[in-house]
C-alpha cells in the first residue's frame, strides 16, 4: 500500500460543521463584494469572523452617521438637510470601515490565490473526516418540553403547551 506523504498546504478543510475550499478567485471581484457591503467580500472567502465584525460596525456606524437619511434627503434634492443630518465625526470613521473593508478582502484574496497555487502544485489531496454526531441534547420533560417536542417529532402541535406543566417544587 502506497502511502500519502502529508502535504505542507491543503486544498480543503472539511470539518464537521463547515467546509473551507481554496480556488481561484479573481481580486477585483472580491473587492467589488465589499464596494459594495463592508464584509461580503470576506463572507465570499469564508473569513466569517471578520465578515460578520465587518457588517456589524457598518450597521453601527451607518445608524450613527445618518447615512440612509442623507442619502435619502440628498435623492430628494434636499441637500441643505442632508448634510444637517449627517454626522461628520461618524462619516468619517464609515469611511475608514468602508475602505480597510475593500483593502482587506483584496488582500486576503491575492494571499489565498497564492496559497491555492502552491497546494495545487504539490497536488494536495482532501483528506476525509470521519461524521459524527455535533449535538446533543439531553432533555428533562419537566424542564424542556419544547425541544422535546421538536425531538420527538411533534412539530405539528406547535410551542402553544409548552407552559403547560408546572415545575417541579
């Protein structure tokens, strides 16, 4: 039997509750997913963390700023009160967000294509994982008969009983 010597890069990480794949990915393509939302250009390349750190302080700043309510006066022909409404301070950090969201998911995707090369030249097998259970729940019918429920199959009757019991005193 042959065997496979380790590779020093892998093409895939398969777990048992994701599956992270390199391949090639155009930069400006990425780029464009963050011009266009600060963070999808990161969800685009499975960096999730970042991606979802990146949409919420947009969300944040973007209530703060006023941003939609000066875009929306500015669509209006209402200049003067859009930029009355808006914030310079909290603009300006938008910006900041807006572009390190850009640089950061073109970076990411110039360093990843580097990194699919070099496995793809050392021909990288995907190794398997073995399947396995991710959750378990223990149940006390007293105490979650809701899930119990969901469990056992009874979607049909719904949460409306799940207070029906009184607990244990």
């Amino acid at each position: 039997m042959k065997l496979i010597p380790p590779a020093r890069r892998k093409r895939a990480h398969l777990s048992q509750l994701t599956t992270t794949h390199f391949h090639l990915r155009h930069p400006l393509v990425v780029a464009f997913f963050s011009f266009s939302f600060p963070g999808f250009g990161n969800l685009m390349q499975q960096r999730y963390a970042t991606a979802f750190m990146l949409i919420l302080w947009e969300l944040f700043i973007n209530t703060k700023a006023h941003i939609n309510t000066g875009i929306l006066y500015s669509l209006l022909g209402d200049f003067e009160k859009a930029k009355a409404v808006l914030d310079e301070r909290w603009l300006m950090f938008y910006v900041a967000i807006y572009m390190y969201s850009i640089w950061d998911s073109y970076r990411g995707s110039v360093d990843m294509n580097k990194l699919y090369l070099l496995a793809d030249r050392e021909d990288a097998p995907i190794s398997s994982i073995p399947n396995g259970i991710v959750l378990l729940i223990r149940c006390d019918e007293q105490q979650w008969p809701a899930v119990e429920q969901l469990l056992r199959g009874h979607h049909a009757l719904g949460l409306a009983g799940v207070h029906d019991k009184q607990p244990n005193r």
